[in-house]
C-alpha cells in the first residue's frame, strides 16, 4: 500500500468513503500486507485475521535467559527475583508515543495544586523504577501498546482533514496490549513520585497489587471489570488534548486505575475497582472492551478495530460522530 502520508501510516486508507455500517467482518487486509498491531510482521505470520478480529498471540514478557534469582530493590517488578544490578532510564509514557505527542498534560503530581494541569514535554517523564533486564522484557508493551495509541491519534488527525473528496480509512490494534500499557504507564507513574493521592500525599506503590501484577504481565489476565472502557461522546473528537489523570476509589480513596486522554476521547483503565466504582463507569455508559470504534465526519470515516486474547469484549461496536 503506497503512504499517501506519513503522518497517518498505521492506516490502510481507501480512495472512497464506506459510511459506518455494523458488518464486524470488515476486515481491508491481505495475507501480505503489514499486519497493523505494530509487530511489523505480515498478516499471514501474525493476526491473521480469519477469525473475527484475528488471532491474539500475546508476546512473552519474561526476561530471556536463566532466571538471576536476584531482586533489585530499586526496581519495581523485584518480586519476580529475576532482575538485573543495572537500573535504568525508562521513558514510561512510551518514547515512541511522546516522540509523535511533543506535550501532553498531566495532574495530580506532588508540585501540582488539587484540579491544577501542566503541560510536560519528553524528557519530563523518565524515571529510574525497572532494572535493564526488566526494561527490555517489557519492551513488546512499548512497541504495541504505543501503538494503539498512534492508531488512535492518526484517526483523529485523519477525520480532520480538509478536501474535497470523500475517504475512508481503517486502523486496528491489540486492545490488550493497550491495556499493559497503560498499566505500565500508571506503575512508571506511582513508583517514580510523579502521582499523588486524594488526600495529597504520595501514592504509596503498595497500592499496586504485586498479585496483579505478575497477572497481568506475565500470564496476560486481566480480568473484568478491570480493564479497558471508552466513554462515548458526541463532543467534537479533534481538540489537542493528551491528559493522564489518576482515578481512586470512593470507598477509601485507594488507587483504582488511570484516565487517558487522545484529543476528544476518553480511555478508562480502571485496574482495582471497588464496587462503588463499578457501578459508576455503568451509570456513564462506558462501554467495555468494544471491538470497533467508528468515528465519522460527513467527508471522513475510520473504522479502529481490535482484539482479545479471550475474544470480543461485551460490546462490539460504538459509533462517534465528530462534529
């Protein structure tokens, strides 16, 4: 597929416009095209995508070797006791995404007034909280999770484009693979002292269940209603917003997972729900681990696909019509 523009090359696009429609068997790739989850494989190797939304092959993220049996007490996977002595710089926004980014805005860190943003740039979001041998283990989260968010970001600028023709685009992405990512996001955050609680003190890392943890990484369970949720809106989608927001339990204001921003969609993860919680994200309509997005403009439409590793999600297709 010829890139007609760089900026939007986690697309497929077409030179015609396909309105939103509910055929979830939609699929515009080839057995020998790109495979879009980012692995950079083709199609026939990786999703494949003769069943439904393909086929999920969660990557390992076990340290390669013989375990060291050794815990580093600066790193925040010690528990395993397979780290290295190095400790190193982890970018844990993802330096891919931030690369595209530039900025984003943040709240609820330590220098920060209650309610107050700040916009950071690249080098503020480092922290020395992985060993190396754990920081490349975890690498496949950077490269698809990263990603998803990219896919995300291209379809927004995609529908926001003038012209005189109609078009019609296609992403897709590992919707699990987001959902590591914004954990690992949200451990970069708590354990590098950028994240304070309710009460305006420091997130204590113990809040991050270590049990869920090791499910989560490394025998890929996530289980619901943890998770991923969308919020559908029917605000305009191309405002340049890119926010990471803590969210708490009301119960006793304990850690209960991360609100991201892209532009005019909100992405919940909430990670240790309590029931109060629970039945909050069902009183604003989230909708949980969708299998399609269609976002649509009168000239321009793109259809973001994803998959499971326990196939579809409770719902299969929500539908945003930008302004």
């Amino acid at each position: 597929m010829k890139m007609l523009n760089p900026k939007f090359e986690t697309l497929k696009r077409l030179n015609s416009y396909k309105p939103p429609h509910k055929d979830l068997r939609d699929i515009p790739w080839q057995p020998d095209d790109i495979c879009p989850c980012g692995r950079n494989k083709l199609v026939r190797d990786c999703c494949q995508f003769e069943t439904d939304f393909g086929v999920f092959h969660p990557p390992s993220l076990q340290p390669s070797g013989p375990p060291t049996n050794f815990s580093n007490p600066r790193c925040c996977l010690a528990f395993t006791g397979n780290c290295s002595k190095t400790i190193s710089s982890e970018h844990y926004f993802s330096k891919n995404v931030l690369e595209r980014l530039g900025r984003f805005s943040i709240s609820g860190t330590p220098w920060l007034e209650r309610g107050q943003e700040q916009e950071i740039g690249i080098n503020r979001v480092t922290a020395n909280i992985l060993c190396k041998r754990h920081n490349e283990s975890l690498s496949p989260i950077d490269q698809l999770g990263g990603n998803a968010i990219l896919t995300i970001t291209d379809a927004i600028d995609y529908l926001a484009q003038k012209g005189p023709y109609r078009r019609s685009a296609y992403g897709f992405f590992s919707g699990h693979m987001l959902e590591l990512w914004a954990l690992k996001v949200l451990l970069g955050m708590v354990h590098g002292k950028v994240m304070r609680g309710e009460n305006s003190s420091l997130i204590d890392p113990a809040q991050i269940p270590v049990s869920f943890l090791r499910r989560a990484f490394y025998e890929h369970q996530i289980e619901s209603p943890a998770g991923f949720y969308i919020q559908p809106t029917d605000k305009p989608l191309f405002p340049m917003v890119y926010q990471v927001i803590a969210l708490f339990n009301a119960s006793d204001n304990c850690l209960a997972g991360l609100k991201i921003r892209v532009k005019g969609l909100e992405f919940w993860f909430p990670f240790f729900p309590d029931e109060d919680n629970a039945r909050l994200f069902e009183n604003l309509s989230l909708v949980h681990r969708p299998l399609i997005l269609d976002l649509v403009t009168p000239k321009r439409s793109v259809r973001l696909m994803s998959n499971w590793p326990s196939g579809p999600g409770t719902y299969k297709r929500v539908a945003f019509g930008a302004k």
